[in-house]
C-alpha cells in the first residue's frame, strides 16, 4: 500500500514544524506503523532531534535528510514510499521555497503549526496561499492548523483562536499546549511518550492528534 504524506509546513520558524513531526512520528511508530520523517528543512533539526536518542533506544521512526533535493523533493520521497505506511515531510520555514512546494505536491494532509498570536497568524498567510496553489495540482490534499504552544487561560489566545477559525485553513481539533516536556523529549531524542507520569497532558494532545491524522487520511476528501 502507498504511504500517506504528511507535510507539516509554516513560512515561520519557531512555529513548531519538528515537534509535531516528531511527535506524530514517534506516536504513529508505537502503533507499529513503519513511519519515515523527511527532514526537509536546512537546519536540519529533526535529524538532530533523532541522533541525540543514542544507539541504545533510537527513535522509533526512521528520519532522512532531504532539504538537498530541492524543487524534486517529490522525486525523491516516491522513491522511498513504498518501504513505509507514513512519510512525514519536515518542511522549512519559508512558503515560497521549492522544496515546500514540492512537499505539498506530494502530500495527501499538510499540517501548519501555529502559535495563537498575531504576529503568528499573520505570518502565516504566506502557507495558507502555498497550500491553495498546491491544491490546483494536487487535488487530494487536505490541511489543518494545529494549534501549538497553546496557553488556553488567557484573553490573547482566546481572541487569535476566534479569528483562525476565519482562517482559511480548517482547524485540528488537537492543540498542542505550552509544555516543558516536549522540549525535553527534543533533547533526549524521544518523544513525549518515553517521559513517564508527568507527560501525561502532552501524551495524550500527541495522541489526539495521530488519532485525527489517521482519520483524516482515511476519510474522503470531502471531510473539513
């Protein structure tokens, strides 16, 4: 069976692209599902998440750098499609580069991470209109936003959630909220899972949303 591609995309850095990459991949790999994360941002983070786990309990999914390829990113992610059940496309952090486009070419769900401010929502305008463009060509794809660094309590995060949900790009039902833990799971190259009891919150938003990505790529395209 052909792999599901999932492209998580924003033209901002810092919105979380590698921790829900990471975290959807580690949570999909659980499931025994045999998962590739495409690390296709120059920075290379994702891969660098996954060489600090160690040879003693490496991550659980398989990540490649492929920022090199470029405008054939897609060339080159069908070649590998056929080992895996998912393929996850760190993307870098610019709407307008090739190999953005070419990850949503090829990608049957485009995830955008984006923190609830404005400055953060505004900046993102630029994916929203690479994911339409995409859209013209591939007519598979689906996306959501997913909300990250969430802090639910508050005016601000309350007012950007109502004007997303204006958006243009449907909203997961998932959020990711502000938790130290996700940045620790980063530096010992695991996700949140490997944390124990006090990661329990953020198991169980990471668990929500594999559980709506398989959904979602399971569901026809008419699902919003």
């Amino acid at each position: 069976m052909k792999a599901k591609v999932i492209a998580v995309v924003n033209q901002k850095g810092g919105a979380g692209k590698t921790t829900v990459a990471m975290q959807l991949a580690g949570s999909l790999a659980r499931r025994n599902f045999k998962v590739l994360v495409v690390d296709a941002d120059p920075q290379g983070t994702s891969t660098r998440w996954a060489a600090s786990a160690g040879d003693d309990a490496p991550f659980p999914a398989t990540v490649v750098g492929l920022s090199a390829a470029q405008g054939k990113l897609h060339r080159e992610v069908k070649k590998l499609m056929g080992d895996y059940q998912y393929v996850i496309i760190d993307g870098p952090p610019a709407a307008d580069s090739p190999v953005a486009q070419s990850a949503l070419m090829i990608a049957d769900l485009a995830l955008v991470p984006i923190i609830p401010s404005p400055l953060d929502m505004w900046a993102s305008l630029g994916i929203k209109k690479a994911i339409e463009d995409a859209s013209d060509i591939n007519e598979n794809l689906k996306s959501r936003l997913v909300v990250n660094q969430c802090q639910p309590n508050t005016r601000l995060t309350s007012d950007v959630l109502d004007l997303l949900q204006k958006f243009g790009i449907p909203m997961a039902v998932s959020q990711f909220h502000q938790r130290t833990v996700y940045r620790e799971s980063a530096v010992f190259g695991k996700t949140v899972h490997d944390l124990g009891y006090k990661a329990k919150p953020a198991i169980d938003e990471v668990e929500m949303l594999t559980k709506e990505v398989i959904y979602l790529l399971q569901a026809k395209k008419s699902v919003k």
